[in-house]
C-alpha cells in the first residue's frame, strides 16, 4: 500500500486512488491487503492538512505517476471528491467513485485482469447489493 507524502512517487502497479479523511484511506486499503493480499493495486491519500488546491495537485501528480483512471473518495460532498470533480473536466477518461465501502474494494481489486473502467462499474453494482438491513 502506497500512500502521499510529499515525495512519494506511486508505484507502476496502482490501478486506483483511494482519498479520504483521516487514515480512512489507509485503513481501508490495509483491510484490503489483510483480506487479499492486494492492498498494493491502490494509493492512499488523507486529507489531513489540505486545502482543496493541494488535495487536487496531489491527486493529479498521483494520478500522472501511476496512469490510474480511477479516483475512490470516502464522502460524495467531502474536500476530496470536490477536488476531483474539479480535476476531470479536465481528464476525461477519469473516474470517480464516492461514498465507498470495503466490499467495492475487494471486489475491484480481485478484477485484476480487467479493465479499471470495466472493473469499477462492476465493483459498484456488487457493492451497492451487499448492502443489507437485519432485524427491526
């Protein structure tokens, strides 16, 4: 698992940004790699400390390093997806994904041999059917 500092450059083999609060990212993407041990097809990056400009500059320097068409963020009016709503007018091909949870991740990353765009909408369909309410 990969995650933004200042001199971080993102490995080759990252099929997709996870941005959040906190260590949100860093969490969930270490669950991940517990679960699968593909923790690795995923860059994290927090929040913590950014105004909007930074949060897109480091997402775009992430995006231009790993060549991910993919962006997960935590909340869908959170700092992290405004700024990347900002960023794709200007990317097409880029995808962002809000309001994640684990079960879109592992899905996503076990679609290693399909297309990042592909694996997404699949990932999503998944993720939003393994949502269940029990008891009253």
């Amino acid at each position: 698992m990969s995650t933004a500092t200042d001199t971080d450059v993102a490995p080759a083999t990252v099929r997709a940004i996870v941005a959040g609060h906190g260590s949100f990212a860093s969490g969930i993407i270490s669950a991940v790699e517990q679960i699968t041990g593909r923790g690795a097809v995923f860059w994290a990056m927090s929040n913590t400390g950014l105004c909007l400009d930074d949060i897109q500059g480091t997402l775009a320097r992430a995006l231009d390093d790993t060549g991910a068409r993919v962006i997960f963020t935590d909340l869908p009016a959170g700092s992290c997806t405004m700024a990347v709503r900002r960023m794709i007018r200007a990317r097409p091909g880029v995808v962002l994904v809000t309001g994640i949870n684990l079960s879109l991740l592992l899905d996503f990353a076990m679609q290693e041999s399909v297309d990042p765009i592909v694996a997404v909408q699949t990932a999503v369909e998944r993720a939003r059917a393994s949502m269940a309410v029990h008891g009253a």
